[in-house]
C-alpha cells in the first residue's frame, strides 16, 4: 500500500463492484484498470465476462470515490464506455489487486475486440538489434496485435484464441505478470523463443527459408519484379513492387481484376505523403490502430505503375498492419501492391489449400505462418468525405461494428448481394458484422454461411426472425426464405436510410431520405436508385425519383454504358442525336429497338446507372470493367474550378421527379462545342447536387439522410453538403456503417426492431 492509502487508518473500508460495458476488452483496459488502483494502493480484482468487464475494489472510502472518479481518465484512448453500472459489497479485506479470469458464460453483451495494427513502440522493438524480439514478426502487446481474427469465443482470454496453442516462455510469462510492463496481461504476447514462426515456401509448397532469411528471401523476390504471396493476419494476400507495371499487370492476370484499383502500402506516413496528398484527417486515418485503406488524391509524379489505378485520380495508401508487413518493407523500401490472394468475386483465403491453383502457382514465394487464422477479414477501406472518415469496406479494425439499437429479441438481418455483410442482435446488442463481398460465386455463398454460422456461435444468437431485400434473386432472401424461421422483407431503399439514420442517432425522427445507387427492387417490381423517400424507421413514402430510363439489355447495359449513353440522348433529343453518338448506326437502331421493350429494356430510376451512362457521354466510356468504374471516372474527370452547372428541374405529378433531360442537351450541346470533359464532368456533378438540395429544400422541416452507392463519391457529397450550408436545412452525411450495401444489413435490422417496437406498444396500449 502507498502513503496515501495509509495515512488515515481510521477511515471507513468500503467495497464496490463496477461492471462497464462497451469497447472495454482487447485493448489494455484491465492493466491499465489495475496500474490506477495499484497507484492508490487499493485492493480487488478484475475480470473479462460476458458482460463486459466486472471490477470489484475495495479500500478506505476516499480512495475508492478518488478511483471512481479518475477511472474514465485511466483507461486506454481505444476504450469506449456505453454503460458502467456500480453498487457496493461486502468488504473482503483484500490485500492486493489482481487481474483474474472469469468463468462466466451467458449471452454476450459486450464487444468483441478488433484487430489492431502494430503499434510503433512494437516497431521499434523489431527495428532494435538489442531486443529480444529484433525482426520478430508476430509482435505486439496491449495496445496492438490480432483479436477478432484468432478469437475462438469470448470472453477475451488467451486461452480462448488461437494463441492458446503457445505456452509462454518464462520471459514472456515474467513480462505478462508484471504490472509495470507494457505486456501486462497482453494475451497475444509471444517472442521468438514460443510464439508463432515464419517459413518461405516455393510455388508448390516446398519449404525454402526459415525465419528472417524467408523474409529476405522474399525481399529479394519482390526487388526482382516477382510475385510474393503472404499469409497475413485475415487471409492470405498477393505482393508486388507497385512501380512495376509489369508486376502489377501480372497480379491483375492472377486474380482475373483487369481494371478495379489495387491499394499500395507504404512504410510511414512520410512515404504516403511522397505519393498522395494527405491531409490531417487521411493522416489520422493510416496512422491509426484500424490501419485501413484510405483512399487518398494521387500525386502525378509518384513513381508508381500506372496499372494501379487507370484513369483515377485517387490512390488507396495504407501502413503496415503487422511486423511480418513492417519488416519486409523495411528490406524492399519500395511501395508494395498489396491485395487479397483471390480471384475477383471470390472470398479471401484463410487456408493454403483453398488457394486457386493459378494464383498458388503464380506467385514466385509464399511467406507462411502457423498462427491460426480463427476468422477470416479483408483489410477495410475508408475515404474522408466532407472532413468526415466513410466506411467504403467494413473490415479488419472496423468490425463487428456496434449497432445503437436495443431489442429483448434476436434477430438477423441477412444484407444484400453485393458488398454483402449481415447484421445481429442477440438480445443484448446489436453488430454489423465484417465485409465478405459479392455472392455471385458458390465460394462466396459458401463464406457467408460459414461466417453466419461462427458469429451466431460468438454472440450466442438463435434468432426468432429474420429481415432480408425484397429483390427475389438475391442468395441472401432466397437463402432467408428456406430457413424455417419467420422472415420479414425490408425495402432496398428503405434500409440504406435507416442505416443512415442510425448513423446519425435519428432513428426516432423523420427524415427525409436520398437513396441514390445502382439498382435495387423497387416495391413496383421495377428498378429503383434515385429516390426520395420520406421515412421513419418503421415506414416510408416514397415521394420523388430520378425520371426514369431504359436500361437496353438490362444487366448488359451495366457492363456496357454507352447503351445507356444511346438511350438518354434519344429521350432527351430524339433518335438523330442517337445515331450521332455511335457510328455504327446498324447497332444504335438495333438498340433502340430493343430500348422499345419493357422486357428486354426494363425501365429504372438508378442515379447509379444515370452516372454510367453521363459517363460515355462526357468521357467516351463503352466498357466498364467493374460495378461503379464509369462513375469513378467522371468523378475523376472533374475539374474543381468549374462554376457552372448543367440543369435538374423538377416535375410535379404523382411523384415529383428530377429531370435529367435537359442536364443531357446541355451536355450534348458541349460536347459539340467541344468543352473539356473535365468542365463538363463538374458541371453534371453540381448540377444534381443543386437538384437534390432543391428537391429537400420543399420539405425543409425534414433533416435530410444521404444513403447509398453513389453518395461515396467525394465530389457529389462535398457538392451537395456546400448547398445545404446555404440553405440551412440539417443533413446527415455517411460515416462509419456503409453508404453502400455494405450497410444494408444495418438498415434491415433497424427497420426491424422499430417495427417490434411499435408493435410491443401498441399491444400494451
């Protein structure tokens, strides 16, 4: 005991027990509990449960009332408090405070922890030839390393994660014991002398290297221009030297991904900035514990392959998330291509056999581990929009996401198709549970129903409901509509703005909802993506659209943009301008044609696919090789120093629509004036932002929700939010739930609950 806990003999020994809630596991908060108390020289204990953390501590009441009252203040920046209950007990005399394991089981109503990215203080400690742990790539403590990817089941202790598998040497042991030490009771921790190894392996599995030397080895490889494939801490990855276009190309022929962008990591915020402009936010970002991909605006002159991001101006940066990234950096010192070893629309690989053939042969080395990987995770991917951090891809660090919504009843919200991700409620809390991408290959099916399946094991959730899209062919509802389980269908629309109510903490107002993406089903089995939807989170009207288009070919237009091109400028102009765009004048009439039939040419209200189709206008887009990549050029394309705008007037009538058309003469018009596309590019984009802030401005008494795809474009947002600063009305931009489908499941639970809610009050009523 210190001094102060001494001084006064005679006052009152008091006992309490506390219980927080929250972020509280995984990061350092029981050591950083227990040093506080330690400092006051009080007496107790602590423990991870099911319910959170459980603190019991006792001592001379002061003291007690001092501790409670500098707890917040104590505990590590990662924590986050959402409840902290406290009622006194019995006194036990205690003569230490200890850190304890708890056998504790019930319905989990805390967070799970998420993986954290290296911190620098393991940095350098792998950097030092004087640490025990020099060039050791499975470092970290406290404040960093694995824990959603290798957790088995929670509480959070090491004997429920993957690391249970390595007995801690006595130096280890020694450190974990020690309140003074920085790896007091850090579960991941591990040196070279008992924790997890590193080998090489040749492209057919033969072992080549050990330890630092197969790191070297694949330095090496990589400065040759080789591919390198690595088992990181969520799945396994593909690296290559990103200067290299030929390398780059390679990985696009491995993974069959010709055009969607490829990220590049970096070793320090130093080199980030040499390639993009960052500003505070982007640096706050890649410097973080989460460590995503942020999308940043490429410098001209970066010295990197061209191959990366063809056409765009912007560049996805990120930091090494752990040693083994860390330390060949170091060796290469050169930015590295680092992206999942699968091919595209398939799931990351966790497992060396489940690796395609093609690409395990591709690669000239592999880097292996034998940590286990528990759960597999993408690496997530953010872009700051109007000074604000956007989820694009809810992954590594990010999730499970908590959800603020509350409910007695579980439920599971399956998502949607694309971007798929599901969300939960066990009764206790609710959480989005991590990216698992487009389930249009049985392997991705596969992969969601085995994530489902582990997170319902985790949060311990047999749910009596649940919410899936009304769209008939998603794998998602059809797969919903088997289970033997009472199913209730959400509006695609609906759920992108209540996820952004939620977003917002507004989920008891009513707002007024822009819901802009690609396509989704509409309650008129037609497709919609412009809409305007006045909404609680129980209900919505819809109460306006984009005037709505053909798609010729349906799906094939997606793919080939400038059918949309054709059929825009025909509404707008007439057949002539038609046959100007396209000098193939046999293939525009057979277009039109087909334009002509509601089958073959389903009619959709999609700002997504209005963006594609103003793209092979303006930019000359035929093909686009991946979902959104017409819009990302257009964005790309504009020239921020335009003033003017194009012209989106409204249309009164049963619902109130935005008129493209005239936007698409004016368009026409320049182009044959020969403006630069960059102008008209700018002009389209703050024409539509002038269109929705007048379309919300009628119902000014509604704070506004931007939900959807194409509200993950900076320009348009940044746009949008500049005229709602003029005209006053409150609007609630994208954050940390997905704009996109990412974020569906978020809605579709929110839309949920709200309707048991109402539905459990009026029965009481």
């Amino acid at each position: 005991m210190n001094r102060q806990a001494t001084s006064n003999p005679e006052a009152t020994q008091i006992a309490v027990q506390l219980t927080c809630n929250g972020r509280v596991q995984g990061i350092g908060l029981r050591p950083a509990v227990a040093r506080w108390a330690h400092e006051l020289g009080l007496a107790g204990s602590i423990c991870n449960t099911s319910a959170g953390v459980k603190l019991h501590v006792e001592g001379p009441a002061p003291l007690i009332q001092r501790f409670e009252e500098g707890l917040e203040a104590h505990l590590p920046v990662e924590a986050v408090l959402e409840t902290r209950a406290r009622q006194p007990v019995e006194y036990e005399g205690l003569s230490s405070f200890q850190i304890q394991e708890s056998d504790e089981v019930g319905v989990l109503r805390t967070a799970v922890p998420t993986d954290q990215a290296v911190c620098q203080a393991c940095l350098e400690e792998i950097f030092d030839p004087d640490d025990r742990r020099y060039q050791y790539p499975f470092n970290s403590c406290t404040d960093c390393g694995p824990r959603y990817s290798l957790i088995h089941a929670m509480p959070y202790e090491r004997r429920q994660t993957a690391m249970t598998e390595y007995a801690m040497c006595d130096a280890c042991a020694a450190e974990y014991e020690s309140a003074t030490d920085r790896r007091f009771h850090a579960q991941t921790i591990a040196c070279p002398d008992c924790g997890p190894q590193v080998w090489g392996t040749d492209s057919q599995g033969n072992t080549v290297a050990s330890g630092q030397l197969s790191i070297g080895r694949a330095a090496q490889a990589l400065a040759r221009g080789q591919i390198v494939g690595l088992r990181g801490l969520g799945g396994y990855q593909l690296i290559g030297d990103a200067r290299s276009d030929a390398t780059v190309q390679a990985i696009r022929r491995l993974k069959h991904r010709p055009s969607k962008p490829l990220a590049v990591m970096v070793r320090s915020l130093a080199e980030a900035q040499r390639l993009a402009i960052v500003d505070d936010v982007e640096a706050g970002e890649l410097s973080s514990a989460v460590a995503p991909i942020v999308l940043l605006r490429a410098r001209q002159e970066s010295g990197l392959s061209r191959e990366l991001n063809a056409g765009l101006q912007t560049l996805g940066v990120m930091l090494p998330t752990t040693p083994l990234h860390a330390l060949l950096l170091e060796q290469c010192r050169f930015p590295l291509v680092v992206t999942s070893a699968n091919r595209e629309g398939s799931p990351i690989p966790c497992q060396s056999k489940i690796i395609e053939a093609e690409i395990s042969q591709g690669a000239d080395l592999w880097l292996e581990h034998d940590r286990p990987i528990q759960r597999p995770i993408d690496d997530s991917v953010v872009r700051i929009i109007a000074g604000l951090s956007v989820t694009i891809r809810l992954a590594r660090g990010l999730a499970p996401l908590s959800l603020p919504v509350k409910s007695d009843e579980s439920l599971m919200a399956t998502g949607g198709q694309q971007k798929s991700a599901f969300a939960l409620c066990n009764g206790q809390q609710a959480i989005l549970g991590p990216h698992i991408g487009e389930l249009d290959h049985v392997a991705a099916c596969e992969r969601y129903l085995g994530q489902l399946e582990a997170l319902e094991q985790l949060y311990d959730v047999s749910p009596a409901g649940l919410v899936c899209d009304q769209h008939p062919d998603y794998f998602t509802t059809q797969w919903a509509e088997r289970e033997n389980i009472p199913l209730e269908q959400v509006q695609h629309h609906h759920a992108h703005i209540a996820s952004g109510m939620l977003e917002q903490g507004w989920l008891e107002r009513r707002v007024l909802g822009v819901a802009f993406d690609g396509t989704g089903w509409g309650e008129d089995q037609t497709i919609w993506g412009g809409e305007f939807l006045l909404a609680s989170a129980r209900e919505y009207e819809r109460i306006g659209r984009l005037l709505p288009f053909a798609l010729p070919g349906g799906e094939q237009a997606i793919r080939e943009p400038w059918r949309i091109a054709v059929t825009l400028l025909a509404d707008a102009l007439g057949d002539q301008a038609a046959y100007e765009l396209e000098t193939e004048h046999s293939q525009v009439a057979a277009l039109l044609k087909i334009a002509e039939s509601r089958r073959l040419s389903p009619l959709t209200s999609s700002a997504g696919r209005l963006f594609d189709g103003v793209a092979s206008l303006i930019l000359g887009c035929r093909h686009s090789g991946f979902e959104g990549q017409a819009a990302m050029l257009l964005e790309a394309a504009c020239d921020a120093a335009e003033a003017d705008a194009y012209d989106f007037p409204m249309q009164e009538g049963d619902l109130r629509e935005l008129d493209w058309r005239p936007a698409v003469r004016q368009i026409w018009e320049d182009r044959l004036q020969g403006v630069e596309p960059g102008r008209m590019a700018m002009r389209f984009h703050r024409g539509l932002a002038r269109g929705i802030a007048r379309f919300c401005a009628s119902y000014a008494e509604f704070p506004v929700v931007l939900g959807g795809g194409v509200f993950q474009n900076r320009c348009l947002v940044e746009t949008v939010a500049a005229e709602f600063r003029q005209n006053g009305q409150e609007l609630g931009l994208p954050g940390r739930v997905p704009p996109n489908d990412g974020g569906l499941a978020a809605g579709q639970l929110a839309i949920a609950l709200a309707r048991r809610e109402r539905k459990d009050t009026n029965q009481c009523a």
